[in-house]
C-alpha cells in the first residue's frame, strides 16, 4: 500500500472511519503514538491513529536527538532501563532506520572541575555501556568504544576548548544520535500507513469511550465519532486529560539553538558535567545545517500542560553558563539564534524530576490503554507493550508484534547519483525527492528548496507552513529564519489545502 500521506488521503480516510468500526484506534501522533499505529496494522489488525495538531507536534520533536544506550540509568542501578535503551537503539541502528539513526563521537573534557576520581568513574561507566552494546548485539562497527584522548586529539575534535594549560585530554564515547527526531516520527507514521492505518492528522479526541472516541475535525468543526474495540492513549503529556487514572510530574528540557559559527571547527558532541551533579551532563551537538544544540535542563513543571511549552531566560543562562565554563572564547547570548522546550511524561513520584524513572507504564480500564512514560530511544518498545495489552484487552486477533525488522519508509539502499544532502534527508527515496528539487529548486533555508517542502505536502502529510517550517523541517527554530521562508512556504502550503 502507498505510504504518502496527504490532504487528500486524510479526507478519504476521514470520511472511511467515521463510517467503520475499527479494531484499534490510537490516539497521539508522537514516536510512541505512530509506533503504536505501525504494530497494530502490521499485526493485521483496522487501525486509525489520530492527533489534535500534527504529526510529532508534542515531546517528539523536542528531544536532544539522541538515540542512547541508557548510560544514565545504569548509573542508578537501573540496569533492566539501560538494557532495555541499549537494545532499541541498536534496532534503530541496524534494522528500522539506518538513514535517520547513526553513531556520533562526544568529547567529555578533562578539566580542572572534573577530578581524576570522577574520570575513572565516567570512564568506568563508558565501558560498561559498551558491554550493554556487545550485549545487545550492535555490531562495533555501528557503534565504536570508549577511548582516552591527549589534549592535542580532545582539541582535534573540539577546537573550541578551553586551553589555558588545565586540559588533562578527554574522554571520548560514542552513542546513537537522529538527524531529525521530527521526521523519524514521519517515517514511522508513513510506515503504518503502508501498512494500511488511517494517519488522520488535525482531528482532536474529546473524549474516549469504552468504544471508540468522540472527535472534531480541527480544520471543518465537524464532530464525529470513532467507533473501535479497543482506544491507545499515547498523547503523551497530555495522556492525563483523557484518563484521569494516569498521574504525571512533566518535567522541562530546554535547549538552545547556536547560529552557524558560534561553535567554529567543532566535531564531535560534548559532555559538560553540571555543577554539582555526580553523572549528569549538558550536551552540546553539531547539527548537519551549522547550527549548534545545547541542552539540557530538567526542571518540573506545574499547572496545565501547554501545547507548544516555552524556553524561560533562565534556563537559557543556565545553559550558555556551563557551555562558557569549558570554552575559550565565552559565547555571548546574541549567539542564540533560538531556544527550545519539550515536557517529558514522567510518572509521578516523590524527589526531584531528574531522578524519576524513565521507565514506561501502560494502564488498562475500559476498553482504553493509556501508554506513559518512557523515552524517545524506547518508542518501539512502548508502542509494543500497548498493542500487546489492547490486543489482549480486547481480545483481538492478531500476530505478534513485528516492528523488531519492519525498515521504515527511506530505510534501504540509496541512489547513488543524487546530491549527498538529499541522500542524507530521503535515505531510498533520495531519487523520487531529487526530481521535485530539480523542477523546484528555489532555496528556502538550511540548505532545503521549495522541492523539498513540495515533496513534503505531497508525500508527509503537511498541510500548513507550520508543518513545513517546524517539523518536516527545523527552518522554524530560528525565527529570522523562518521570516525569510514564509512567503515561499506559504505558497506551497496552499497545494496542500486544495488537496
């Protein structure tokens, strides 16, 4: 089945599910939504999956792009975690998405703040995330192991370091990292597409029922119902409103987003040790487009959940303050071309939010699974477990979960002559995307044309500039940026709503 996702498409399908009865209807478009939606359809069973925005719109697209073998958590004992995000990465590497999902370098500098004691300490650690690799079985070549650097190497891969004499060298580890956490969520999403689910973006759950759900197309008004045997809850954050049996304590991650140069000659990622913190690090992360990510606070929050969360100037001082404790040249704040936040849905517990588990839960009652928790790297997991439990809730039948070897849409060879950046974005579907970017070649930003943002509208499911500047692309995060493509992007994202 095709696997493009369009105006088009969503109203066919709108009109189909309000006419049917569903095996499973997911509610949520996230990473852990949409993986939710690929396992039920690759199962075999009817499927719809709806979200109130877009595709990724909530945590998905927030993350420290990060797909990690769960160092943290063995450091807190919670080696069954770690296992458990050692395990998903390494799919993710090997198998599901290759062209999204690759090994990346960090640099942990050897400073005067980091003792001789403390090193051996993360050292140690690094080799028994390496062990947690070979356990998982991710072969050395995808995921290379720990070494110790000389200054003059830590400074080879980052320039940018302090060098006034207390550089001892550095630590270097390597990890899982996206390119894009917002379009592996495409990926997935088109994926379950393939597979024959209903990806119905813009269409809200009011409330859920024992059978179904009651839902309002945001773009006409119109209020319907989703007949289903069994209902997902996978929004995330947000899972609490639709079942008030789920407690949550969602706690902030803030990033900043450095422009192109503030970092210059900068390779691999950085681990920064936060003040008073024994294995906690700030992140710094070289993007494919110049720019720089650099996160990543962890602060509760109270009150309701907004849609799009905000990045408070303190956090970003927070940050630019422990990125400036290990740099030559301080970067000033007219350097933040951005920031970004993202709220993660952590079971509620007593203690600070960085200590709460990062383990997911799946609560069951009346004909709704609410699935919470958990983490970007474990979606595959998570939506596993919640399929597993509808289907037993139920009583559906269904084979066994199959999304372990389902490549998603782009995985696979690559054509060989196209531009390397569209071989780097498309994975197998480079060709067909170098053909629009051919007949539309009009740059927008980051490198990115008005083929792209077509292909987008065409195959993505994108329906406004929104969807084209911050999620099928992170034009959006800097906001001069995105002035600049609006009118192009406005243009294109009129195709999309004459279907």
């Amino acid at each position: 089945m095709d696997s493009s996702l369009n105006a088009a498409r969503r109203s066919r399908e709108l009109r189909e599910v309000a006419e049917e009865r569903l095996d499973v209807l997911v509610v949520g478009l996230g990473a852990t939504g949409a993986g939710a939606a690929l396992d039920a359809a690759s199962r075999g069973l009817s499927v719809a999956a709806i979200d109130a925005h877009d595709l990724a719109f909530g945590t998905s697209r927030w993350s420290s792009k990060m797909v990690h073998g769960g160092l943290r958590y063995l450091a807190k004992g919670q080696v069954d975690v770690a296992y458990e995000s050692a395990v998903e990465r390494g799919i993710l590497l090997r198998r599901t998405a290759p062209h999204l999902a690759r090994a990346h370098p960090y640099v942990l500098p050897l400073t005067k703040d980091v003792s001789r004691r403390q090193a051996a300490l993360v050292m140690t650690g690094y080799r028994l995330g390496d062990a947690l690799r070979a356990a998982a079985r991710t072969p050395r070549r995808l995921l290379p192991g720990p070494a110790r650097l000389s200054a003059a190497r830590a400074h080879t891969l980052a320039p940018v370091l302090r060098d006034d004499g207390g550089l001892r060298g550095g630590l270097l580890s390597w990890d899982g990292r996206l390119l894009d956490d917002a379009r592996l969520v495409v990926a997935i999403a088109r994926t379950a597409a393939g597979h024959g689910a209903r990806v119905l973006t813009r269409c809200r759950a009011l409330r859920l029922t024992g059978s179904g759900a009651e839902v309002r197309d945001e773009l006409t008004g119109e209020e319907f119902t989703i007949r289903a045997r069994v209902v997902v809850n996978a929004t995330g954050v947000w899972a609490g409103g639709l079942d008030d049996r789920v407690r949550l304590r969602p706690s902030r991650g803030t990033h900043l987003v450095l422009a192109p140069g503030a970092l210059p000659g900068l390779i691999a990622g950085l681990h920064l040790p936060l003040p008073g913190e024994s294995n906690r690090f700030a992140l710094v992360l070289p993007q494919p487009d110049g720019r720089t990510y650099v996160g990543l606070t962890d602060e509760p929050v109270d009150g309701p959940v907004p849609d799009v969360p905000e990045a408070p100037e303190e956090d970003v001082r927070t940050l630019l303050s422990v990125l400036n404790g290990a740099l030559e040249t301080p970067v000033t704040r007219e350097a933040v071309a951005g920031a970004y936040a993202g709220l993660r849905p952590l079971l509620a517990a007593d203690g600070r939010t960085s200590d709460l588990s990062r383990r997911h839960a799946v609560v069951t009652g009346d004909g709704v699974v609410t699935v919470v928790g958990g983490k970007l790297t474990t979606y595959r997991r998570m939506a596993e477990d919640a399929v597993d439990e509808a289907v037993s809730h139920a009583n559906l039948k269904a084979r066994r979960c199959r999304t372990r070897r389902i490549p998603l849409v782009g995985a696979g060879a690559r054509p060989q002559k196209v531009p390397p950046r569209l071989a780097e974005r498309y994975g197998a579907e480079a060709g067909a995307a170098y053909e629009l970017v051919k007949t539309h070649p009009e740059e927008v930003g980051l490198g990115l044309t008005a083929g792209d943002l077509l292909w987008s509208v065409l195959h993505e499911g994108a329906l406004d500039e929104g969807d084209l500047l911050d999620r099928r692309t992170r034009i959006g995060l800097v906001a001069q940026d995105r002035e600049r493509a609006l009118p192009t992007t406005r243009e294109i994202a009129d195709r999309a709503s004459r279907g």
